[in-house]
C-alpha cells in the first residue's frame, strides 16, 4: 500500500475515533458508577480526543473523594496514556504536513533525541498540548511501545497526585 493512501486511512481513522469519543462525551459521567473502571474508560475517552480537550481530571479529583485515590490515579493514568494512541496514529498519517508547523519544530529535535524521557515528562505535566507530542512520535515513526509505555507511566504519575490533592483538598473546601 502507498505511503500517501496508508497515511490517509490513518488520519480517517483518527478523525472517526475523535468524533466518537465527542458524541459520547454527554455520557461519560454514566461510567463514574463503574468504579475504576469507569475511570479508565472516562480517562481513555477524555484523552482520545486530539486537540479538543476534555475535562476528564475533573473526574478523577471527584473519585478520589470516595475511591482510592492511588487506585483512581492508576486507572485514569492507563485509561488517558492509551487514549493518546489517537494522536500517535494521526501522527503517521500527517507526517509529511506537519514537520513545517514550528510547534512541530520546537520538540522534534528534543523527542527524536529523547523519545522515552520527553514523552514521559511531557505525558506528566499538565501540558494541552501534548497531543502535539503525540503526533510528533507518530511522525517520527517513533516505535508504538516507546511512546504508550512513557505516556502512561507519566500519566499515572499525574494523575496519582491530582487523586491525592483532590481527596485530601475536598475537606478544606
């Protein structure tokens, strides 16, 4: 199959993901009754989304009050580093557009150097922008495993805090 045709499937699939992910978007607060798995399944939708945000760490503050919150953190971090795989497959698609985009050119060289510690890092902070990232490593042809193990483990850290700072912030509100 041509580059040019693999890459459009790519990008339509991507697209289908993300309009799916927003239809639904009205009923993820159904899935909180699901426990960690629900979740998992908020965080996974919350981030499968590329460059539309969806507030899924509201959530995970919201869990944390009556689940484990290490357990909460966990479960969104898996759920939201796997919803990410959206951006890294958009990324091989648009690989031949996007290596103009100066946001592009600013973690091209930092990523292509340091694929495992910038995604993890960049999968850590709250960053908007990280489904950038995302498609960078796509792009790169960067290995699936190398970006999605990075991605959620610094996920999973993130969120482990943000379950903790919302369990332990709610008696003071």
């Amino acid at each position: 199959m041509q580059e040019k045709t693999k890459g459009i499937i790519q990008i339509v699939f991507s697209i289908l993901i993300v309009l799916v992910m927003l239809y639904f978007s009205d009923y993820l607060e159904h899935f909180s009754v699901l426990g960690y798995f629900g979740i998992f399944i908020i965080s996974l939708f919350g981030s499968a989304t590329i460059l539309i945000p969806v507030p899924s760490w509201a959530f995970v503050v919201g869990a944390s009050r009556i689940l484990n919150p290490y357990l909460v953190g966990i479960s969104a971090g898996i759920g939201s580093g796997l919803g990410e795989i959206t951006g890294f497959i958009a990324g091989r698609g648009v690989s031949h557009i996007i290596h103009t985009n100066k946001m592009f050119i600013k973690y091209k060289d930092w990523i292509t150097k340091n694929d495992v510690l910038a995604i993890g890092i960049l999968a850590f902070i709250p960053n908007p922008m990280f489904d950038v990232a995302g498609l960078i490593a796509g792009s790169l042809r960067i290995k699936l495993w190398r970006f999605i193990l990075p991605c959620i483990i610094g996920r999973i850290f993130r969120y482990v805090i943000l379950a903790y700072l919302g369990k332990f912030s709610i008696n003071y509100i």
